[in-house]
C-alpha cells in the first residue's frame, strides 16, 4: 500500500460504448478524484477500464509510475497485476465466509498483512463483526467490510463506484465518515464515483464532471459544482473548520477558508476537525443585522455573483467576511428573483447571511458508529 503522498493519475482513452464513445482526457494529482454525472454518463464503464475488465480501442492509463494500458505499446496489464482495489455499489461478499476471512481475502496472512487488517479493522470499526456471518450484516456493515477487503490487498488506487449508492440517504451520510477516514489515514489515491454533489465536496479534492461519455468540466468540487448547479433551487454547500468552543447544545467552528459558524453539537470536541452541510435554502438574506431572533448565526458577507433561472428563481454566491473583514468561506443561499430585485442585489454589494445551528448538517463527528 503507497502511503507516500497521491500519485498522478492519467486517463486518455476511447472506449466504445453501445450508445456512445467513452472520450476521457484527464490529468490530476488530486488524493481523491470525484467521478460526477448522471446515470448512463460513462462513470462506471470509466472505472472498468481503470480495473482492466474493459479494454479501451485507444489510449493509455498510468498511475504514478505504472503503466496499466498503453495501445501504441501494446501494454495492457491483467486484473490481477493492476493493484485495484475496487468497491462496487454492491459489496459482493462471499456469503459462506464470515467477514474475517472475507477481509483477509487475498492476504497472504504473513504478520505484515495481519497489522494491515487490525489496523483497517481499527480505522473501520469493524473487528466486532469479525466473527459474524456476511448475511447477518446490515448495508452500511457491509459496505465497511467490502472497503477493509480492498484496502488490505495493498492496492496502488481505491475504486469507489457508488459503493454508497444502494444505501438511503440518512444512512449514506453515516457511512460517509469511515470513507474520509480511510481517505486521510492510508492516503491512497482514489477515484471516486458518485452522484451526490455534497458527497463529492466532503470527499475529493478534485472532481471530473461526465457527460455522455466526455469530460464536460474538471476542477475545484465547490467551484466545479457550484457553476453547474447554479438554475437548481438549493445547493449544498459544504464547509470544514475546527471546533473552538461549546455552547448549549451548540458548537462554535473556525471555518478553514474564514468565518466562524454555530453548528449541533455532535460527538465533537474543541481542537477537533468537523465537516458540515448547509442548504442554501437554509439561508435568509437581509441587509441589516436583525436583533432579537433566535437564529444563532448572523454573518456579514459580501457578494461574489447573482444568477437568476426561468422559473424566477435565484442563488447568490457570496464569502462570509472573517474578523479582519477579509474573504472568508465561500457560500450559495437560494432565494426569489424578486427578492434580488427588492433589496438591489449586485455583485460587490454587502449582506447578513441568518441561519440556525440546526439548519447545520454535520457530516462528520469522531465518536459517531455508523451502522
């Protein structure tokens, strides 16, 4: 397993298709690549061709310094010989093995590779259900045991295709940590599918946007996201920061780009990291601090852009200011058309963002057992 810091990744292929080509030109050195698009965009046929079960007409797939598939070479490395680690929608256990033996699948059970399982049995939380059988297990036990199975193969890249997808969404948001945890504990590079916008926020660093089979657009995932979404009537928006103090069921975070926010107190403690949600319809913009409300948070911003949609809807992109007035996290709040208009809404122009602790949705909270 590569502990040393993200590989490159590189992607140029053409991978026919039955409804269309797959045209992928992608460069990144990002820890975690988010895959995003609609059902039917090539995500999934993208990676079966990272894992060798699709073999591309053209092109060529490195990671780091592994050539898996070069067509001018002829290059085109086994399954087996890949170093994937994949973790499909469907975990795929064996349903006649326990989860211990499912986990040590392709081990070799030297003491190298049984530190490596109690240590992702540790990470993962689950070394209680080693003795459990594999049907006894609820989705989320099952999607943990499927990602502790591909991580002790010491794969060179994780493959994540909506391993979150068949689970609802409460139990999504539970399952969620376990995968930043994996992410910042190992520091394997991953590419992962996905199309949930604020799952794709919480986990990568960069983000590929699919369309019918070709790359639409690729960068920052709140940028990226942001300017995709921006006719959609909410928007997650998806903040990190530390814990710097508790209140009455309440805790205040420093946020990483600025600002500081109220949010539920959940399992956290000061000096902790968290990582929240915050709907943009959760937000009321007002042009004057209001008083004597229960909101506990009022922060001045100033706007970065105003987009307008047909159905007379509208979203402004804005950045909390810190203490020192200077640009702090950056934030979409939803509102009318006619609002925009009524309080004369331009870019540049200065607002109060109001919103409740509890409009906060934490994403993340050490302590937190997932199912």
């Amino acid at each position: 397993m590569n502990e040393a810091g993200p590989a490159r990744l590189e992607i140029r292929m053409h991978l026919p298709l039955a409804h269309f080509g797959l045209d992928v030109d992608v460069a990144s050195s990002a820890r975690t690549l988010g895959i995003f698009g609609p059902s039917g965009a090539g995500k999934t046929s993208l990676v079966e061709a990272l894992a060798g079960w699709r073999t591309p007409s053209s092109g060529r797939i490195r990671v780091g310094e592994a050539l898996l598939y070069d067509s001018t070479t002829g290059v085109s490395l086994p399954i087996e010989r890949r170093g994937v680690g994949y973790v499909p929608q469907d975990a795929l256990l064996w349903p006649h093995w326990n989860v211990e033996r499912n986990v040590r699948a392709g081990t070799s059970r030297s003491s190298a590779d049984d530190e490596l399982v109690a240590r992702t049995a540790r990470v993962l939380e689950i070394a209680h259900l080693f003795d459990r059988a594999c049907t006894r297990l609820s989705g989320g036990e099952r999607q943990r045991v499927a990602l502790a199975r591909a991580l002790v193969s010491r794969p060179r890249i994780l493959l994540l295709d909506e391993p979150l997808g068949a689970l609802d969404v409460p139990l999504r948001r539970r399952i969620l940590p376990y995968l930043i945890r994996v992410r910042d504990e190992f520091g394997l590079p991953t590419v992962f599918v996905s199309h949930d916008a604020t799952e794709i926020q919480a986990l990568c660093d960069e983000v590929v946007v699919l369309d019918a089979g070709h790359v639409r657009m690729q960068g920052a995932p709140d940028r990226v996201l942001r300017s995709m979404r921006a006719g959609e009537r909410a928007f997650e928006n998806v903040l990190a920061g530390v814990v710097t103090a508790h209140g009455d069921g309440t805790s205040r975070v420093q946020l990483d780009a600025g600002g500081d926010v109220w949010i539920p107190t959940v399992g956290s403690e000061v000096g902790e990291r968290v990582l929240f949600a915050l709907g943009s319809d959760e937000i009321l913009v007002a042009l004057d601090p209001p008083t004597r409300i229960s909101a506990r948070n009022v922060l001045a911003a100033r706007i970065d852009a105003v987009e307008h949609d047909e159905d007379g809807s509208a979203r402004i992109d804005v950045r909390i200011l810190d203490a020192a007035e200077g640009d702090g996290a950056r934030v979409s709040a939803s509102l009318t058309r006619g609002s925009v208009e009524e309080l004369a809404l331009r870019p540049g122009g200065r607002v109060v963002l109001v919103f409740k602790a509890n409009s906060c949705r934490v994403l993340t909270a050490d302590g937190a057992r997932a199912p």
